[in-house]
C-alpha cells in the first residue's frame, strides 16, 4: 500500500531525532530528558501528498 500511494506523491513524515518544526509536527507532550525543541518520540506518523501536509506527525518533545 505504501509503494502505490509513494506513486501517486504520498510522502510519511516521520521525524524522530530532528528538530521540532511546528509546519509538520503537532507536539501532545514533553520529555524533561531530551533537549529542548528535539523530538523524542513520534506517536503518529504523519503524511504528506506533493510536499503539502495531509496529517501532521503526533510528537512528544523535549523541554
């Protein structure tokens, strides 16, 4: 299924370890153990169709 929508221009956002970028990500949570404004985990992936966002990733983030 990923293979047929990566076709058709459906990219996954899947930010782990980057920075927090507000356009993509939707931060539910902070991590006091990571550093500020990195993404510590990503409890949704998100998606994306020629460069414009379809879901945005679910992020917990460092404090």
């Amino acid at each position: 299924l990923l293979t047929t929508l990566e076709k058709h221009g459906v990219s996954v956002v899947d930010p782990l370890g980057t920075a927090f970028n507000a356009d993509q990500h939707e931060a539910v949570g902070i991590d006091p153990n990571t550093p500020a404004g990195q993404v510590a985990n990503v409890l949704q992936k998100g998606y994306a169709l020629s460069g414009r966002l379809l879901r945005p990733a679910m992020v917990i983030v460092g404090q």
